[in-house]
C-alpha cells in the first residue's frame, strides 16, 4: 500500500508517500507559506533532485491539491492517479489523555483532536485543517491519526502530576503529557531489534535531541517517564526553548520587563534555549560548534550547559527505571553530532558506560558506541518519524 504521511503546521505541510511494502519513501515535500504571499512547494522524488516553485495556496486545500498534483506529474510525480494512495497517516501533536495510541478518524476523533487543542493551540488546530483539507480531496480513503503524545500514556500519575493543588488536573488536566513519542517508540523498538532482545526486557533512555529535544525513561516497553510537560517547554534546553525553570522567573521577569506572561513565555520558547544561551549566535549546534572552536566562550557554555542537562537526565530516568541497560540517540543531534554525544559521555561512566571517540566519529548511523562488554549499551539509532506514522497507518487502515 501506499501510503500519504501529513504533517501539517498553520502555515506549512509536510508530506511523505511511502511504499509500506519497501518502506521506501517514494517522493516527500513541503509546502509553505500557506495562505500567505509567496508560497511555494518544494518537491523530491526519490533518486532525482529537489525542486521549490511558487505555486497559489490561499489555504491548506490548495495545498493538498497541489502535493496530488506533484506527486502525479509526469515527470516529478511517482504516481498514476490519486487511487494509488491507500491511506493516509496525519501527525497530530497532542491527544491528551483520551488517545493511548493512533486511531482511524472519524468526526468523533476529530471533535476529540479538536477538544484537545486547548493543551496545543498552537498545533492541534493545524494538524486538524490539514484532516479536513484530505479528506475534502481524497474523500473515502482511510486516514489515521497518530499522536506525538500516546505513547507517553503509559506514564504513572507519580510521574505525569505536577507538584499543584489537585483542582488544576481534575479541572483543567494539567499534568505532564509528553511529546516525540512517535520517535520515542520507534527508536526504543529499534534499540532493542538491533541488540537482538525484546523490548520488554530492557530499560531504555531514548535521548531524542533535535532542535526540539526530549529524553524519556522506556521500561520494559513503557514510557515511564519523559522529560516535556503539559507543553513541550520542560525539560532539556532545546535550539530556543528554555526546558526546566523555576516557575518563578515567569513572574519577576514580566514584571521587570514589563511583559505580559505569554510574551515571557514565548521568549521562553523561541528565544532561549541554546539560542538565547549563546547571546543570539545559533540554535543551530552546527554553527555553534563552529563558534565554540573559533573560542567563542558563551557558545561554549551554551553547549556545556546543554550537555549537563542531558546528563543530568539520564541520571534521573536511571533512578527512575532503578537502572538501565540502553541509552539511545536520535534525532538531528543525537544522530549527527559527535562532541555533543562526547560531552554527554562526561556524564555517564557512574552507570558503567561510556562514549568511544572512535566509534563516535560516526553521523547519522546506528552504531553501538560503548565498548564491548560494558554495562550499558550506549548506541546512536536514528529516528523516521513518517516511517512509524507510515506503519501505524497500515496496521490501523488494513493493506487494501
Ligand atoms: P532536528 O530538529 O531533529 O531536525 O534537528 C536539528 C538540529 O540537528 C540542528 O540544531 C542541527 O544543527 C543538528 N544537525 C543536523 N545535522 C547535523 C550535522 N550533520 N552535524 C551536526 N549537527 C547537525
């Protein structure tokens, strides 16, 4: 079956079309600018070049139509007609508690998504204008919704209550939810595929660092822990979110700077992190790898500081798992950047493990980076996020 993966942003949409046969992806793309001047898609067919045009897009239909039209042109597209497409697999940000795991949707889980979009206003309404705008073209083809925040699910109320009068959950849901859990899941599979065992035998700690970043505590199977929030802004330092803070620091600066707590908040998301660490340099580790060798001291301490909280992490989830046997990982840094893993390894000898530098020259490739014998396996296992939306789609839709 072929199958259209959909991740759709309010401005933007993402598209993969996988073979689930091959599991090859067989053209991808995006579309952006939706709705705004000078939009444009940029489409890939597998093997040839990619290739960005304008094209109209006044809303996320028009996009829709024009990814069709893509992927059945003669020359770039890759299929005959729009019947080819079995299925298709939309990435949803946050399912609340009432999604445990990817569903096929019908009104009922979209008024559910929708329900959930006060958790993620930013997102949720988004991914749903991207199902409404699917199912007006492709009307009649399964589709499926696969949540970033179901497989955190499996946490205990010990680790997903905050420290608050009980009223805020029971009122409003305020807990800990969890977000990559789609990446989370894939790579702690994969981790444990790749050793030879079963997942339900190993405790594993997933450290998926992207520009956003997350670290979770897999036990036997299960999400016990993880480190995003009700929002993705707990947790680690990420390319311009702050992660963990006192929750104080919300107050004194609005009052300082005369903001209001959203405007506090969003400084917190899009102008802190590694970002705002760096004095304004990157959120990109490539660039500030290149400023910390070049001798710049506040990329350096921006990248210390993101390493220790890693570290620190991974301390914590072995605590939480009483011990682990797997540390994976993944994502645009975890799987590419060798002196951020190295840094890390600073941190991780008490657990009987460790980072080899020859092992660790290696990007985007899975590898086993502790040496032989060693207590706890320490390895790189890159994530496909469209890959995992792919195959729950197939197992949700049937291979017709
Ligand atoms: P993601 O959000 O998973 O796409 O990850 C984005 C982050 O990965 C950026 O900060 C990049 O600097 C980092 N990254 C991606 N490719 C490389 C690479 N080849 N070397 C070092 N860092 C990389």
């Amino acid at each position: 079956m072929k199958v259209l993966v959909i991740n759709c942003g309010s401005s933007s949409l993402k598209y993969q079309l996988i073979d689930s046969e091959s599991e090859a992806v067989l053209a991808k793309g995006l579309c952006e600018r939706i709705g705004i001047d000078g939009s444009s898609v940029t489409h890939q067919k597998a093997g040839g070049p990619k290739k960005q045009e304008d094209a109209d897009m006044s809303d996320h239909t028009d996009a829709v139509k024009i990814v069709i039209e893509k992927l059945t042109d003669p020359e770039d597209g890759v299929i005959d007609s729009l019947s080819e497409i079995g299925a298709v697999g939309h990435r949803i940000v946050h399912g609340g508690e009432r999604f445990q795991g990817s569903v096929l949707i019908d009104e009922d889980v979209m008024e559910a998504i929708s329900e959930c979009s006060a958790l993620a206003p930013l997102h949720n309404p988004a991914n749903l204008i991207g199902i409404r705008s699917c199912r007006k073209v492709m009307p009649g083809v399964p589709m499926a919704a696969v949540f970033d925040t179901a497989f955190h699910q499996t946490m205990p109320p010990k680790a997903y209550l905050y420290g608050l009068p009980l009223e805020y959950y029971e009122k409003y849901k305020v807990r800990r939810y969890g977000f990559h859990g789609t990446s989370h899941d894939f790579v702690s599979r994969r981790a444990a595929q790749i050793l030879g065992k079963s997942r339900d035998e190993l405790r594993i700690i997933v450290c998926h660092l992207g520009n956003g970043a997350s670290v979770s505590a897999v036990r036997y199977g299960k999400s016990v822990d993880t480190s995003m929030g009700l929002t993705p802004l707990e947790g680690l330092i990420m390319g311009t979110r702050s992660g963990d803070m006192d929750p104080a620091i919300v107050g004194f600066l609005a009052e300082k700077e005369g903001m209001s707590a959203s405007q506090v908040i969003d400084v917190c998301n899009k102008r802190s992190g590694v970002l705002g660490l760096s004095g304004g340099i990157s959120s990109d580790f490539r660039d500030l790898a290149e400023a910390a060798s070049g001798g710049d001291e506040t990329a350096k301490t921006a990248l210390e500081a993101y390493a220790y909280r890693v570290g620190k992490y991974i301390g914590a989830y072995a605590a939480a798992m009483n011990g682990v046997d797997v540390i994976a990982f993944t994502a645009g840094v975890g799987e590419n950047n060798a002196e951020v893993r190295q840094m890390i390894g600073q941190y991780i000898g008490f657990l009987g493990t460790s980072i080899d530098p020859e092992k660790n020259r290696i990007r985007g490739e899975e590898v086993i980076l502790s040496a032989e014998g060693e207590k706890v396996v320490t390895m790189v296992v890159p994530t496909d996020e469209e890959l995992a939306i792919a195959r729950e789609t197939v197992r949700l839709a049937g291979n017709r």
